[in-house]
C-alpha cells in the first residue's frame, strides 16, 4: 500500500489496522474519504459506503466510494464500495452484512455520512428537521446496531462516531446540532452498554475543511484538514486503544483535547415540595452555567457594531 506517495520499499507502513474490516460511511470524500485511505494504509481491509449526495441529500450516486476504493486496491488494499442509505435500518444491515459476507467479520464502524440543511429554528421546516436527523442520529444507530451485534459475538469491536462542537449549541443548525448531541449520548449509550461485551464506543469532534465545514455560520479559531483527523481515527480502532471507550475528541490540526463527562455542578435541599416562591428565593444557591456560545454570540455583536475582528 502506498504511504504519502512512496512505496512500501521507500517507507515504514504502520501496521495498527492489520487483519480488521472496517466500514466507513460518508467515505466517498472529505473526513471519510481520509479515514478509508488511512485505514486501508494501516492493513485494514475497508466497506467503504457513501451514496454521493449532495450537502442537502440529494443527487445519489455511487462513483464516489467506488473511486476511494479504486485508489486502495492501486495501492496494494483491499476495499470494497456499498451505495447505500445509513438512514434505512436496511441500508446499515447490508453495509454491515457486505463486510462479513466478504471478509467474515467486522471490528470497526467510522459513522462519517451527513448533511446540512441550515435554517434558523423559528423558520425551520420538518423535512429540514428529519433529514439531518435521520441521516447523522439514525445513521449512526443503524450503524452502531447491526455492527454491534456482530461484535458481541465477537467479543471485540469499535465503534466510532462522529459528532461535532456543535453538540453544545448551533445558532443556526439546531437540526444538526440536536442530531450531534444524540450522537455524543449514544456512543456513550453503547459504551456503558458493551464493554462487558468487548466492544467500545468513542467520539470524533473534528474541525476540518469539508463541504460542511464551508457553511459554518461563524468563523473558526481553529481549521484543520481532513487528513489531520484520520490518525485518531486509526488509533481509536486499533488495539492500542482497548481501554478506551465512551470519550468525545477534538481533533483540529495538531490539537487533540477530551471533552468532560457531564455531570451535576451545585445542588439546593429542603424538606418536602419546593414552591415556585421558594425557588425563586432561593434560587442563586443553584444558579446558572454560563452559556459560552452566547457570550461569543455577544463579542461578535459587540465586535461588529464597533466595526472591528472579533476575538476567536
């Protein structure tokens, strides 16, 4: 397999995949087309599905996973394209059923495949509102569900997921930002829920150049590539990372951080019901969180009347 341009003569190929099948949806361009070519780099053996829509889910085709798998088998991988819908319970099984029909398992999932459909909350139409989550929330479940089925049995697996920090609030996809959150709550569903059975379940946050990316409502502090983001990918599931399950990464260029696990912060007690009275009497004890995203929403407004760059 060929490794940034030179044979396997010229370099050291890595070797952290070898032997496992993974399916990569969303693997017909950007962040999935990257996180295929590294697998396939690292000896893993790739489904790689996409249907080729467009941003808003439109337009299929196939050409786009058929052409990453063109570029792994030159290279010496083994790969095979699958265009289906990962909305569908049926379009995940087979994705699923393709990879241990051929190659008689599966040990990792890289749920990639989505879409935008931008909209202010108050001016944002059902269908706007199903196709992000059917195709983000549900792809992910209908992934997660077939693959981890056969994982069980396996007693080995990962499950990686891809969310985004839009998880904490989107001023203008509430639809995709809803659908991210669901994804951060069920990797860390499936990792509470399999890792007795072996199989372990994280999250991506990547910030990259992609076709989404370019219809971010607000500029970036941070842009990385598509590229930057597979490694992690790679890691999460390779056997070095057996003991990792149920943590959300940012990836961004060099940057790698953790997300916290949520959890309560401050707490007020009385004997008995509260009353509306009471709370609000008492209420400072508990307080607030500040909302980080409305207070860069502020520097913003504050930055722009005064006509200069916000601070990022």
């Amino acid at each position: 397999m060929k490794r940034g341009g030179k044979t396997e003569s010229e370099t050291v190929v890595g070797g952290f995949l070898d032997g496992k099948v993974v399916a990569i949806t969303g693997a017909g361009g950007g962040i999935g087309r990257a996180c295929a070519l590294a697998c396939a780099e690292e000896g893993a053996k790739v489904v790689a599905a996409d249907i080729g829509v467009d941003l808003a889910g439109e337009d299929p085709k196939s050409e786009v996973a058929e052409a990453v798998v063109s570029e792994i088998v030159d290279g010496g991988g083994e790969a095979l394209a699958v265009a289906e819908d990962v909305s569908t319970m049926a379009g995940g099984a087979h994705i699923v059923e393709r990879a241990v029909d051929t190659w008689g398992r599966i040990d990792g999932v890289v749920a990639v495949a989505g879409i935008l459909r931008e909209r202010m909350l108050f001016n944002m139409s059902e269908d706007e509102w199903d196709a992000v989550i059917a195709t983000h929330l549900k792809g992910h479940f209908t992934m997660f569900r077939h693959a981890s089925a056969v994982m069980r049995k396996q007693e080995a697996g990962s499950l990686v997921g891809f969310t985004s920090g839009a998880f904490a609030g989107s001023v203008a996809q509430a639809n995709y930002s809803a659908a991210k959150g669901g994804v951060v709550s069920l990797v860390r569903s499936a990792a509470a829920g399999l890792y007795r059975y072996g199989v372990r379940a994280n999250a991506v946050a990547p910030i990259a150049r992609t076709r989404m990316s370019a219809n971010v409502p607000m500029e970036l502090a941070e842009m990385g590539d598509p590229e930057d983001v597979a490694p992690m990918v790679v890691y999460l599931l390779s056997d070095a990372s057996k003991d990792v399950t149920g943590q959300v990464y940012t990836v961004v260029g060099g940057r790698i951080a953790v997300w916290n696990q949520p959890v309560e912060v401050r707490e007020v007690h009385k004997d008995g019901r509260w009353t509306p009275e009471e709370i609000a009497d008492r209420f400072d004890e508990v307080g607030v969180e500040r909302m980080s995203l409305i207070d860069r929403l502020e520097e913003y407004r504050r930055a722009a009347s005064a006509g200069e760059k916000p601070n990022t």
